[in-house]
C-alpha cells in the first residue's frame, strides 16, 4: 500500500469516503478496515475537523493498485497515444478524407479541422498519379507489406515512398485493385 501523506489529498479522500461510502454494504466496509459507526461519525465531522483529521499522522491513509488493472489502463493508454500520433502522420502526409473515415473513424469535418490545426493544406482534387512504372513498383510494394491493418500497410507504404502524399498511394493501390 502506498501511504498518503499530503494533507490536502487526505482531507479529499476522507470527504470521499465519508460521502461515498455511507450506503455501502458493511462487509465492504469491514475488508477496507472501516467500521460503519465510524462512517456515521466522519460524515458529521466539519470540515474544519476533517480538515485536522486529514493533517493527523497517527492513522496511515493509503492506496492500493489492482496491478493487472493499471497495466491494461497503462496499455489503453499507450494505444491511444499511438493512435493520435498516427493519425496526425497521416493528416500531416496527405491522407484523404475517406481513408481518416475508414481508417480512424473521423468524420469530414473533423479531418478538415486537424489539417487546419497542422498547416497541412491539401489541394482540392486528385493529385496526379505518377508514371505508370513507379505504380507498378508502389502496387508491388503494397503487396509484399505483410501487416494486420490497412492503416499500417498504408504507414509502411508511405515509408517506402515518402516523396508521395498518402491519398496517392490510397489512389495507387485502389485503381490495382480495380482492375483485379
């Protein structure tokens, strides 16, 4: 357990316990060391008396993880971060509006505001598609990418062809893919 030492944050979670814990079952109680008479008497405390309750050092306030839990929390976490940071690749190469949509589940509106907040303006229309040998090369590529999710594919194919905005790549592998 993890002890608290600051008063303020003491002062809080005791106003908490006392608020939230006053309809609990008992047997709750009694595991977190509580008694439910003593529920009944915080929740009558002032708060200047909670307040000198909180400073006192003579009982241990602590915290207690659930281990397993904080690492899946640290976990989602990190995904999201991932996620954001490649949706602001994407954003910041070109990406169209229908692969943001389809690959991350943002809306038009939402893709045109994150191009704004970036500085990467986008010309309306199709960019033009580059000779036919570099398609072939980008569509050969596309293929031998072995990743899970057409959001990665597309991330390694943008990393093999960096010179060229996403929705050109999107645009390259759609019209191969047309013709098959």
């Amino acid at each position: 357990m993890l002890q608290l030492l600051d008063a303020q944050v003491r002062m809080v979670l005791l106003n908490h316990v006392a608020v939230r814990l006053a309809e609990t079952e008992p047997t709750t109680l009694h595991a977190a060391g509580i008694d439910p008479e003593q529920i009944v008497r915080l929740r009558q405390l002032s708060a200047l008396d909670l307040n000198r309750l909180a400073a006192m050092r003579d009982f241990a306030i602590g915290v207690a993880f659930d281990a397993s839990g904080l690492r899946a929390g640290l976990r989602a976490v990190a995904l999201a971060n991932e996620v954001r940071t490649m949706e602001a690749y994407f954003i910041r190469n070109g990406a169209s509006c229908k692969m943001m949509s389809e690959c991350f589940k943002i809306r038009y509106k939402a893709t045109l505001k994150r191009r704004r907040d970036c500085d990467a303006v986008r010309p309306s229309g199709r960019f033009p598609l580059p000779d036919y040998d570099t398609r072939e090369h980008i569509y050969r590529t596309w293929l031998a990418i072995k990743e899970a999710t057409p959001r990665m594919r597309y991330y390694r194919l943008h990393q093999a062809f960096p010179h060229l905005a996403i929705a050109v790549l999107e645009a390259v592998v759609c019209e191969f893919e047309a013709d098959q």
